[in-house]
C-alpha cells in the first residue's frame, strides 16, 4: 500500500509537471497542443507501465504459476534445489 501511494505521487508529479510544461509552451507560442492520438498512446504506455510495476509486486498470474511449477521460489523460501547443500 505504501508503495502505491509514492507511485501514485509520483505519477502525479509526472503529469502535473507535464502539463505546465505543455501550457507554458502554447501560452507562450512556441509549441500547439499534441494531437488526441498522443494522449492516447501515452495513456496507453501509462497502462501498460502501471500493469508491469505491478506484476513485480507478486500479485500476478506469471509469478504464482511460476511458483507452482518450481521454476522459481517464493520470497524467503529455500531456493530449488538448496536441499543438502553445505551449512
């Protein structure tokens, strides 16, 4: 949850930081406003980013199956394999 909370602020501070920048420009003249497709396909990116900073959070279908399959442990487990291994 507090993760969340500092990428959610952080992502804010991205966005707000964006559109002064982006105000500043055309007040300004200097730049126009970014066609509606480039919000979209920002958004878009902002989706998917979100999606895969949130799969490294171990709340994901990849990792648990992973997990079940062996391929890779749990967090505080025994690696596979750790069995007789030297003290």
């Amino acid at each position: 949850m507090k993760q969340d909370r500092i990428f959610a602020r952080y992502a804010f501070g991205l966005i707000g930081g964006l559109a002064i920048v982006i105000t500043a420009l055309v007040s300004l003249g200097i730049a126009e406003l970014p066609n509606l497709g480039f919000f979209v396909e920002h958004a878009g990116l902002g989706v998917i980013f979100r999606a895969t900073y949130k799969s490294f959070d171990g709340s994901n279908w990849i990792k648990d199956a992973l997990e079940r399959s062996g391929m890779i442990t749990s967090e505080g487990a025994a690696p596979v394999g750790a069995a007789g291994a030297m003290s």
